[in-house]
C-alpha cells in the first residue's frame, strides 16, 4: 500500500471517528432523557410512587441501548490508536484517541461523565482533518 493511499484511509478514519465522536455522545444523552421520561411516566401512570425494583426493570433496557454507542467510541478509539502508530502518522494527536478510548469505557460505567471526554475527542479528531493536507517531516525544517 503506497503512502497517499494510507493518508487518504487514515483521513478518512479520522473523518469517521470525529463524526462518531460527536454523534454518539449527543444520541445517548437522548437515549437517558428518553429513559427518565419513561420511569416518569411510568410513576405518573400509575399514581402511586415507584419501589426501587420497577425503577430499575424500567432503566435496564435504557442503559443497554445506551451504552452502545459508548462501545462504537471505544472501538473506534482503539481502532485508530492501532492504524495511526502502525503508519506513524502523527495528524490526528495522542489524546484524540486516549479521549475516545477513555470516554468510550467511562461513558458505559458512568453515563454523562464519559461523554464529556468522547466529544472532545470527536472535535479534536475533525480539527486534525487539515494536518493531513500538510507534509509532515518530523525532524525537518522547511526553508524557502
């Protein structure tokens, strides 16, 4: 595989992982809003107060399905951290992937805390997408 050809599939991971990281924070937020709605009107159904048991049988299925996007922006994280240090590319910053590898494990342990770190992550993935219209020399300097 010659190197334009990396940079351009390493570009668009890059592309990939910062939409992601920005979406799937957003969408899970939605998904627990959605939840807390649910065990609300479940209460308000049912005119009397809910035992801890029914609050939980109604968040189970909640944290389930929002804990998936968490485990896309995990992967993603640990897929791009492996690619980018496999070509040496040096466009898309360390803590880019460490905040998607970081938020993606805390987003499924801790919810609204893990989502912080993935949408820095994301911003920081997609304001790396002009370094690699650049040429990168590590240890050079250019002289015009």
């Amino acid at each position: 595989m010659n190197n334009d050809t990396n940079t351009d599939g390493l570009k668009k991971l890059a592309l990939t992982n910062g939409v992601v990281g920005i979406v799937c924070p957003i969408l899970s937020f939605m998904i627990r809003i959605i939840g807390l709605t649910m065990v609300s009107s479940k209460i308000a159904n049912s005119g009397k107060s809910l035992n801890a048991q029914e609050i939980f049988q109604t968040q189970i299925p909640v944290y389930l399905v929002s804990a998936i996007p968490g485990l896309v922006v995990l992967i993603l994280g640990i897929v791009a951290i492996v690619q980018f240090r496999k070509a040496d590319n040096k466009a898309v910053p360390l803590a880019a992937h460490i905040l998607l590898i970081v938020g993606g494990a805390l987003s499924l342990l801790f919810g609204l805390f893990g989502e912080i770190p993935e949408l820095i992550g994301g911003i920081l993935y997609l304001t790396s997408l002009g370094k690699f219209n650049r040429p990168q020399f590590p240890d050079q300097t250019i002289q015009q």
